[in-house]
C-alpha cells in the first residue's frame, strides 16, 4: 500500500488517500489479526507436550536421601529401645519418626510412615509400663 | 487389804482418766464402756501383748479393775501384782515407762529429755522415697522436656508449611498472566486425561513445588521448580542459624531440535560458574576454560562466563540481555544454555558409561529469591522481571545462529569429544562384545545338548563345526590381507 501512494502523483495521492488509508485500515486488520496468531500470541494449541515427571537419575533434588535415612534410624532406636527397655532410645526414636515425617515426599507411601510412627510411640508406651521411673539425665 | 485397794484405785482412777485424757478429752462417766474398752487395751498392747490378752478374758470391769492391773505402784501393789505371778519384773519395767509417758500431762519438758535420750540410743534413718512413688510432677522433667520439644517441632511444621505454601502461591499469582499470556498449558501433573491447563502447582513436597508450561512457539516446554526452604523441619531451620541460605526458582526449558544452534554458554556468579564447570557434563568438555569475569561484557564484576567461544558470548550478550543480567544481578544465581545438556556428570563405579549420555537442548536458570530466608510474600513480584528475560532468551534463542565459522568449530569440537569418549570406552566396548559373542557361542551349546533326537544333534553340531572354521578362515584372510598391505 505505501508503494503504490509514492508512484501516484500528489493529487492522485490526496484522491487516493481516503481510499487508500480504507484498503490500509483493513490490510492493517487482517496483518494484525495475523499477527495476533503469530508475532503478539506466541502460544501454540497442537504444541503442547504433557508433563512427564523427571526420573530421579536426571534429577538429583529428587533424591534426598533424609526421609528414608530418619525411617531407619526411627526403627532402629525404637527397637533399642524396646529391647534394651532404654527410654532414651524411645524418645529419640519418636523424634527420628517426626522429622522423618516432616521431609517426606508427596508421593511417599503414608502406611511406611504411620507404622514407623506407631512403633516408636509403642516404645515409649511400654518403657515406662515397665518401668514408671522418670528418666534420669545423663549427667 | 481392802483400804489399800481402794487407796491405790484412787490414784489409778486419776490415771485412767489421764489416760483417757490422753486419748479422749471428753471423757464422760456415762459413756459407753466399749470407747474406752478400746482405749484401755490399746494401752495394754502398747506395752505388753500378754496383759493386753488378759485384759480381753476378764469381761470389761469397772474402770479402776483393769486399770488396776498394769498400774500398780511398786509399793503398794505388791498383793495383786502376786496374783498374776509371772509378769512382774515386765510390768515394773513397764510401769515405769508408763509413768513417764503419763509424767508428760503434768511435766513439761520430759518429752524433750525423753526424745534426745531415744535419738542417742537409735539413730533414724530417713530414706529418701523413690522419686516414682512421690506424687509431685516435678521428678518428670526431662519427659516433660522431650514433650515441649515434640510440640515445638509440631508448630514448627505447621507454620513452615503454611509459609512455604503463602510463598509458592503468592509466586504464581504474580506471575500467572505473563504464563498464561505466553503458553497454551500453565500446569499439568501428568495424569489426566486431556491436555488441560490446572492452574495450579504441583506439590512435590513441603518445600518443593513445580509448574510445567507447554504449547508456544521456540519451546517444547518449561519446568519451572520452586525449591524453598525446608521451614517445616526444625532441625534445618536451627541448622539454617548457622548456615544462612536462600529460597531458589529454578527453571528448565526444554527445546526442540530446530530451536537452538549448537553452542553452549553459561554466566552465573563466581561460585556458581565454578561449580558448575566441575559438576555438569557439557560445561566441563566444551567450556574447559576458566571462567572469565563478567566485567568485559558490561557485567558486573560479580558475575563470570563460561563460553564454547567468543562468537556464542557475543551473540548472547547483547543489549538487552547485558541490561537484565546488570539490573537483577544480585537474584542470578547461574543461567545455562547448551544443546548437548545431559544433567550433571554420572560418577559410575566401574568406569566410564558405555554409551554416550542423551542431550537435549536446554536452558537453565537458577535464580535466588530476595530475602536470603526471610522472604515475605511481596518479594514474589521481584522475580517478574526475570521471568520476562527467561522468554526474551527463548525467542532469542530461536534467532541466535552462528555464522560459518562459527559452525564449523562447534561441530569440531563435538566431534572431538564424541572420539575422546569412544577411545576412552573402547576397551570396556571390546570387552562387551567378546563377552556377548561367548553368551552365544554358550546358548548354541546348550541347545545342541537339549536335542533330544540324536540325529538333529548331530546335524547341529556339525553345523556350528562348519561355522566355526569358517570364521577362522575368514580371519586368516584378514591376516593376509594386512601383511599385504604392509608389504
């Protein structure tokens, strides 16, 4: 459209130019309607790829070894103290339980973490059946 | 005899009545006999089981008969103390110590002497009671202890899960219009059915969380993760006291085939650069260099690059991007492109992989989040900004094309780093083929022997004999040909 206006004479222009700036106006519309689809909206519907989640080989934040660590070592100690009929292992245990808990991941199996729970509590419940003394400090 | 009985009762009845003044204050000459019955063999028990016993089988007489009995005044009394017989020197014995209890109503201060006396002749031992049996609260205080601890820690979790949770969606308010203006998909968790937008983050975590954008032009997609502080753990929150750290956004594009040229390029701060050199695959083969200061691009002097070559930094660091880098320097914590991007080296235990890591075209950004661990939520919408740069690179990106020169050195170098693997690999390779040729050799053997039908395992085993000259004589060929060759 501008290329044609500067061939035209002047006169011509100004005839032309109402009409001109019509044909501009609707070009001007249809360039921004594309552009809206091209340049100004750059989201694209059939490109769109599903959200797969990253393997823990490729993504290492994924792997926080704390959850599984504070699990095992919540077993152990309540096993200890169970045992050993030690109520500072309970209490720890119950501690290991609670942090463990609080690390884990959403998709971490909640029966692993109740049981664990639920054991250390049992071993705090049955040291002091056994044994009602208060817990004397290690100093 | 009777004149002295009854001279003795009378000083007995005023003893018995001091007696019962003892025991009951409000005696009464007409009260019941048994009250005072009790009274009175309590008093013989006292001192002597016998008398007590004896006491019993005489049916409760007028006061001053049992009384009579163990009272008696040494003196006086000598005609009926005859009649009991035996238990004279016990009852002497225990009258006198009758009378100096009773001496205690009329004389003060023989309680005193008294007790002194019996503390000389038999210390008392006062043993402490066993802190169970004590009814006080106070012996439980480490239990007491470990429970207030257990209910810290419980706030704790609440409130840090709750702080986590305000941040990550304070984040995503501020910057839902510029994704949503920007990607046909802003959330997905991956399991539903159709492509639709959740708007909403993906929980990972209490710390963690994620958001995948998909559908826009230059990109397959874009994993943007929120990895705040663990704020509902309190032993990282005391561990933090010590360690100062800060919340991290870190996003990952994703690109296709025809979006990117071959280069790889990372800025970042210092610290950052360094690490990453040492850590990831593509940074320490293609960008061997040390990192140079950001300074010679218009950066701050904070901040260093790590560049394939000075073509690739130049066509990165234009204008705009120099103006963003320069203006949020202090949020930047690293930003990688990079087209042979395969995650952070693999340390395996028996050497090096077998096979050459798969790449993907990627840009990274780590960015820190303003605060350094005392965020509030406003500080979200500092971060907006960047997120304008992260889609100002991926179009850039798309348009960035090294020229001739350029291209060449970048497949050299890719080239070189493939040959540098595969010699490295060569001889585990070797020792994967020969030990995949003996697996087959084996299985062959194996099924000759499973044969049933001895014809068919003889026809097998000839085969396989036929087979396995043919391959020595095809070697000896090659043998040939090289010494040809040689001459």
């Amino acid at each position: 459209m501008p290329l044609l206006l500067t061939s035209c004479s002047p006169l011509r222009r100004s005839l032309l130019c109402p009409v001109s700036l019509f044909f501009i106006h609707k070009t001007a519309n249809l360039s921004l309607i594309m552009s809206s689809n091209n340049m100004a909206d750059p989201r694209r519907q059939n490109k769109i790829l599903r959200y797969k989640a990253p393997s823990t080989e490729t993504n290492v934040t994924l792997e926080d070894p704390t959850p599984d660590y504070m699990n095992l070592l919540g077993m152990i100690f309540s096993m200890c103290g169970l045992m050993l009929k030690l109520k500072w292992c309970a209490w720890i245990a119950v501690y290991c339980s609670f942090i463990s808990f609080a690390n884990s991941r959403s998709s971490e199996d909640t029966k692993q973490m109740m049981s664990s729970f639920m054991l250390s509590i049992s071993a705090v419940v049955m040291s002091y059946l056994q044994n009602p003394q208060p817990m004397s400090p290690p100093w | 005899f009777i004149v002295l009985f009854k001279f003795c009762a009378f000083p007995r009845v005023m003893e018995t009545q001091l007696v019962m003044g003892r025991y009951n204050d409000d005696f009464d000459d007409g009260e019941d006999l048994a009250d005072f019955d009790d009274n009175d063999f309590a008093e013989f028990e006292d001192m002597n089981d016998d008398l007590a016993s004896e006491a019993e089988t005489t049916p409760p007489p007028p006061r001053a008969s049992p009384s009579s009995q163990p009272e008696e005044e040494e003196d006086e009394d000598e005609a009926t103390v005859e009649l009991e017989g035996d238990q004279d020197g016990f009852e002497d014995s225990d009258t006198q110590d009758m009378y100096s209890k009773y001496d205690q109503e009329e004389f003060e201060g023989i309680r005193d002497i008294e007790k002194t006396g019996h503390s000389m002749k038999d210390p008392l031992i006062i043993h402490t009671v066993p802190a169970h049996l004590q009814n006080s609260w106070e012996s439980y205080y480490m239990e007491i202890l470990m429970v207030t601890g257990l209910l810290a820690y419980i706030m704790n979790y609440i409130i840090g899960k709750n702080k986590n949770g305000r941040l990550a969606q304070a984040w995503f308010n501020s910057h839902r219009e510029l994704l949503e203006s920007n990607f046909a998909l802003v959330g997905d968790d991956g399991t539903s059915k159709e492509a639709v937008s959740t708007g909403k983050l993906n929980q990972e975590n209490e710390h963690i969380y994620n958001l995948w954008c998909s559908g826009r032009v230059c990109c397959e997609g874009m994993l943007i993760q929120l990895k705040f502080l663990k704020r509902q753990d309190l032993l990282n929150v005391l561990a933090r006291m010590m360690r100062p750290a800060g919340d991290q956004v870190q996003i990952k594009v994703t690109l296709n085939e025809e979006d990117m040229d071959t280069f790889v390029f990372a800025v970042g701060t210092k610290k950052a650069m360094a690490r990453l050199q040492k850590e990831m695959q593509d940074l320490s083969e293609f960008c061997g260099d040390k990192p140079k200061s950001g300074s010679k691009y218009g950066l701050p002097d904070s901040l260093a690059i790590l560049s394939e070559m000075g073509e690739v930094t130049d066509g990165v660091m234009d204008n705009k991007m120099v103006h963003y880098i320069t203006n949020h320097a202090d949020k930047i914590e690293s930003i990688h492109f990079s087209d042979q991007f395969s995650g952070p080296k693999i340390m395996q235990e028996e050497g090096q992989p077998l096979k050459l890591p798969e790449t993907k075209k990627t840009l990274l950004f780590t960015f820190n989040v303003p605060g350094m661990g005392n965020t509030s939520t406003k500080d979200m919408d500092a971060l907006l900004p960047l997120m304008n740069m992260v889609i100002y690179s991926i179009d850039k990106v798309k348009k960035l094309r090294l020229n001739r020169e350029g291209k060449q050195k970048a497949d050299r170098n890719r080239a070189r780093v493939e040959e540098n693997f595969l010699k490295q690999t060569h001889a585990q390779r070797q020792e994967a083929a020969q030990t995949r040729r003996e697996e087959k050799k084996r299985a062959e053997k194996e099924r000759i022997m499973n044969e049933e039908d001895p014809e068919r395992q003889r026809r097998l085993e000839e085969a396989a004999q036929r087979r396995e000259q043919k391959k020595i004589e095809k070697k000896q060929m090659k043998m040939k040909q090289i010494k040809v060759k040689a001459m």
